[in-house]
C-alpha cells in the first residue's frame, strides 16, 4: 500500500482509537485559523474528521497555512481526544479529532464555480448551473446520503426478491418500435440504412415472453426511456422495478408488492407499514377525489350535490345538468376567513384554479352565523339550503365551492383544486418538513447545553406511518375515448385483460366504453408509484383488443405478430407491475424533485448540461447511418450554435 493511502475513512475513528497513528485521504470542507493551530474538516462520503495542525510543528503549520476548500489531502497524523467543551454531538467522530503529522497533497484545487459545502440558512445555486458541474454538485452531504438510501432501496428490493424466488433477467435495449402512449426514443441501424431500433419504454413484451417461455417469477431493475415533456417527478431516462409473475391473479400481485413495500420502509426509514392497504376502483376514487392517485393524507373529499343542484333556481347547475353533466362540491371546512370574496370572484384565486381544468367557473358560499351567503345563495330556496348543508357536513367558518359540468371536467377541476386547497390551507405536512423543524429544535438545544457547559445528544428525527398513505386503485376501464384519433385507445397498455365478468362485452362495440380493465395502480401520497395488470394470455382476445384499436390483422402482425404467435404456443395465465423506482426514492428521500435522486439527470428541457448531450455528430457518423439532415434542420442547428456560443 502506497504510504498516502487511508487506514480509515473520514467516518471511522472513535475514542477507542486514541493514541493510534492513522492515515486520512478527502477533501477539504472548511479550514478555520486560530493563530497557534489551523484546523482542517475532511470529508469523504462516509463523514468528516477535524484535523489539528499545531505551530510547534513549523515547516508543517506553514503548508497548512496554503490549504483551501476541495482540495484533496493525505494527511498523516496520531487521534487524540478533543478539548472538553470541544465536542461535537451531531457527527460520530466528534469527539476526537486527529493531530497532523504529515501533510501530502494530492490534487490542489481552483475556486470552484459554487460552494459545495451545505449550510442551513444558505441557498443552492441555479439548478443548471449545479447541473452542469454536476460532478460537483454530487460532493453535497445531502445527495450523497440520497444516493446513499438509493441504493439501499435497491439492494433491500433485490434480497426480497431473490427470498422470493424470483429470477433477475436483463431484457434488450435496442428493441423494435411498437408505438403505444409516449414517443420512442429511435437508434438508427448502421447495417440496415432505414431502419431503426427503439429504446424500450418498458421490458413490458420481454417479461411476457419470459412467463410463455416458463420462468414463472422474473424481477428487473430495468431502464427505461420515453421522449415525453419533462417535470418535477419525470425525466427522459428513468429506473424501474419490472415483476411479472405466472399462474397468479390480481390479489397475489398485489400481496406481494404490499410485503415488499413493508421491507422497503422498514429497512430504509425505520417506519412499519400496516397492510393490506386500502383498495378503492377508479371510479370511486375519480367520484371522491378527482384523481385516479388521490392524496389521502387529508380530507377535502368531492361530494355529489346534483340532485339538490336540479331542485334550484340556478340556470348554469340546471344546464349542466340538462346537458347530462354533473354538480359536485368541495367543503374547505373553517377555510372562508382565508379567502376573501374577491378571491373567489370570476378571475379570482380559485376559479383561476378549476379554469385551468377547462371548468367555467366556480360557484360558491360561505357559512356564516348559522346562514349560507354567497354568489348563488339567492338562487336555494331556505330547504334546500338546509340540504346541502346536510349534505356536506357544513357548519359555521366552512367555504363550500362548487363545479358544474361533464363529469370528466368536473373530476378534473375538483381533484386540481382539492390538491390547491390541501397546500394552500397547510393541511398537510411532509415528512421532511417535520423533520427540518425537529432538526432545527435539537440544533437550538444543543446550543443551549454548551452555554450551560452541559452535554445534549441530539434526538433523532422519525417518520411515521402516518407520513406515508398508500392506495390502490383497481378496476379501471380498460380503454379511453380519444376524440383526436376518434377511436379507442387502452387506459394502462394494449396487453392488459378485462375483468372476466366485462369479457362478452369486448365483443359489443356499443359497450366498450364500459369495460373494466385487471389493472392496479399503487398510490402514495398523490404520487403514482406503481402500477400494473393482469396481462392476456389467449391469442383471440389478444387479437380482438388489436382490432378494437383500429388494427387491421395485417397491422397486428407486422407489429406485434412475434407475441401472437407465442400466445398460442402455451402462455400460461400472467401478471405484473412496475414500481417507478426514481418516485420511490424521491419519496423516501425526502425531496420532490426526481433529479435529487439520479446521479446525473437531464434538465427539464431533456438536455444534459455537463456533457452537452444530445449534440451534434460529424458529417462521417451519419453517411455511415445513412442520413441526411433537411436544410431546414441544419439552418435550425447553426442557429442554435450561434445562440449557444453568444
């Protein structure tokens, strides 16, 4: 071993080594000078250990005088306690720090475009700027620890599953485009000029196979790629947890994902899970909530006011009703201080909300003094405002605000302002939140124990089960109207069964509008975190839902012909679900932006600002792919250079 190289890691030495001669290697965090001694905190990604260069020691008092932030060090040196009152309660090694005796530098390093070192009040810098030095960004305490808890996640998935006899499988990345939902991201073939590969959206056709082929229960921690817009909680490139499992049926999926959720939580967060967790079909969750992944962490739940709504005076809930729609309403219970009228008016807070969910407009009233005042107060007779009240549980301070329209409209309006609500009112708190402001409680304690000269070992932070609300959503409908394409298109993907009772109806064009699917979605805290479906497994409902998507035979077989013919070759009955494991980690890591958890994400607008990805190639690359840009395309690419390069 090389004489600069680490005995122990920045996290390691305790009391029990006192007197030891130990070597450290990292990087400088902070450097802090006391005229007779200068101190060092090293960091590597297992903790931090002060260093104490003493002036007795000149020649090397003089190089740690030269020291600066993320500069990379070997430092040599014997543990000795620290000073009492010196101590640090909030990192293991805080109560000894390692006396300098030798000094190597092993990389200086140039003031860095942004401070890699996390204090509590100080901002981040831009995120396309962090982005950019992303192999900077990454040296932060926080990503670090989140890294940290991915990879946990996936090392405690991996032993579940293998407990389980599940078998992991890697699936091909260079596949053939089956357009179905988001876009494909397409590899030119070098050999085949014209013909392309697709990046795979999901191993969803493999894993079938896989049962066809007889391995009954395959797991993957499997990439994934879709050429869709980007937010908080998406990116271009993302992980997945991939299941499929033979000879089951929807209860055994979803069994099993429950055990596994228990393990993850248990090992990763220290918080026990109580299962089974509750099941709710999609149109109940659509009816209550407005979602199809309702936040159930708090109330605000849509109620069905239509009835009383017809008994009215009020033309627009009478229209709506005429033209087949429905009136619902949400009771922000001792919410109508918080909202002035103004707020509530056309062009308001609120009805800026529901506008945006193509709602035209938002009724409301407020109770006060036992009495309902508002925009359609005067159009309810005294019993009928007597029943809705009854009807939604109002009682003096509560805002009762209502939507009329097509239920489609409606869910949407009222599931967007339930969640708007839900933020606007506090009425929830993330596990996090609570966790900063416990955090900064003990910090205040700590302190408050050094002015005494007492000690005070912080506590730590724990979430609860509370924290975290699962669901699942079943019995969706197996296909969607699109109005664009003015055909049936499928709900979850083309592969998933109908329910047995729903099976003669596939065969019904004017009934397939009520067919429900065996799909499942899992569901944490509004967030969709999984989901899956029993697939088909006979080749003529394979075929017949082909042709209910406008697919001629001669169409199903050019793209799908290789899974017919297995589907005839002994499939045996299958299902499966695929967890999105980026969601999973941001939950559990305690942030809401997907790009805290992946190593080195894209930015919103699909582009990875360290590399520079995707750029341009040169001219001999595409001759050898055989493509040739558009003249419009190159005019568009040295434009973009040029603005680029301003």
């Amino acid at each position: 071993m090389a004489q600069w190289q680490r005995t122990h890691t920045c996290n390691d030495l305790r009391e029990e080594h006192v007197g030891q001669t130990v070597t450290l290697n990292g990087w400088v965090l902070i450097t802090r000078k006391f005229g007779h001694q200068n101190f060092v905190d090293l960091r590597d990604r297992y903790g931090l250990t002060q260093i104490v260069f003493e002036a007795d020691n000149p020649e090397l008092f003089a190089q740690s005088e030269l020291l600066k932030r993320e500069w990379v060090l070997s430092v040599t040196g014997v543990v000795r306690k620290r000073l009492a009152g010196a101590e640090r309660t909030d990192i293991p090694t805080g109560a000894i720090e390692v006396e300098a005796k030798i000094l190597r530098v092993l990389n200086p390093c140039p003031p860095l475009p942004f401070s890699v070192t996390e204090f509590p009040d100080e901002e981040l810098p831009n995120e396309d700027l962090r982005l950019q030095y992303r192999y900077l960004d990454l040296r932060r305490r926080s990503l670090q620890r989140t890294l940290l808890l991915r990879h946990r996640l996936c090392k405690v998935i991996r032993d579940f599953m293998d407990a389980h006899q599940f078998l992991e499988v890697e699936t091909p990345m260079l596949g053939k485009s089956t357009p179905e939902g988001a876009r494909d991201y397409l590899v030119p073939s070098r050999i085949f000029h014209g013909e392309f590969y697709a990046l795979p959206q999901s191993p969803q056709l493999y894993k079938q196979l896989l049962m066809i082929a007889g391995y009954d229960r395959y797991f993957q921690i499997a990439r994934c790629l879709r050429d869709e817009d980007l937010r908080a909680d998406r990116q271009p490139e993302f992980t997945q947890l991939d299941v499929e499992m033979s000879f089951v049926e929807r209860d055994d999926v979803l069994t099993l994902m429950e055990q596994l959720a228990v393990e993850v939580f248990e090992k990763c967060l220290g918080v026990k899970l109580t299962t089974p967790f509750p099941r709710m079909s999609y149109a109940e969750a659509r009816a209550k909530y407005g979602s199809d992944k309702p936040d159930l962490r708090y109330g605000l739940e849509i109620v069905d006011v239509s009835e009383i709504a017809a008994a009215s005076e009020f033309s627009i809930f009478k229209n709506a009703l005429a033209a087949g729609g429905v009136v619902r309403a949400i009771n922000a219970r001792g919410a109508a201080t918080q909202f002035s009228n103004t707020a509530l008016k056309p062009g308001g807070e609120l009805p800026k909300v529901v506008e945006t969910y193509k709602a035209k407009g938002l009724a409301w009233l407020k109770v006060e003094g036992g009495q309902l005042i508002g925009s359609i107060e005067k159009f309810f007779p005294a019993e009928l405002k007597a029943q809705l009240c009854e009807r939604l549980g109002a009682s003096d301070g509560d805002l009762l605000l209502f939507v009329a329209d097509s239920e489609a409209v409606v869910c949407d309006a009222l599931g967007g302002l339930r969640t708007y609500l839900a933020s606007r009112l506090k009425l929830y708190k993330n596990w996090w939140d609570e966790k900063a402001e416990h955090d900064a409680a003990e910090k205040k304690k700590v302190e408050a124990a050094k002015k005494k000269k007492e000690s005070y070992t912080p506590v730590p932070f724990q979430p609860r089960p509370e924290h975290f609300r699962f669901l699942w959503v079943i019995d969706f409908p197996m296909f969607g109207w699109d109005d664009e394409e003015k055909r049936w298109s499928a709900m979850h993907h083309p592969f998933t069964a109908p329910l047995d009772e729903d099976l003669p109806l596939l065969w019904q064009n004017d009934s397939l509008g009520q067919v429900r699917a065996k799909a499942y979605d899992l569901v944490l805290n509004g967030y969709e975190v999984g989901g899956g479906s029993i697939r088909i497994h006979r080749q003529d409902i394979q075929s017949r839902v082909f042709e209910i998507f406008g697919m001629t035979p001669d169409d199903a077989k050019a793209r799908f012909g290789f899974l017919l013919d297995a589907l005839q070759s002994g499939a045996p009955p299958h299902g499966g679900i695929a967890w999105g494991l980026d969601r999973w980690a941001m939950i559990i890591a305690g942030t809401t932006n997907i790009r805290d958890v992946i190593a080195f994400p894209k930015n919103q607008r699909a582009r990875d600002l360290m590399t520079g990805a995707p750029a341009p190639v040169e001219q001999r690359q595409m001759q050898e792919l055989g493509i040739e840009l558009t003249a419009a395309t190159r005019a568009l690419l040295r434009e973009r250079q040029q603005r680029e390069g301003q």
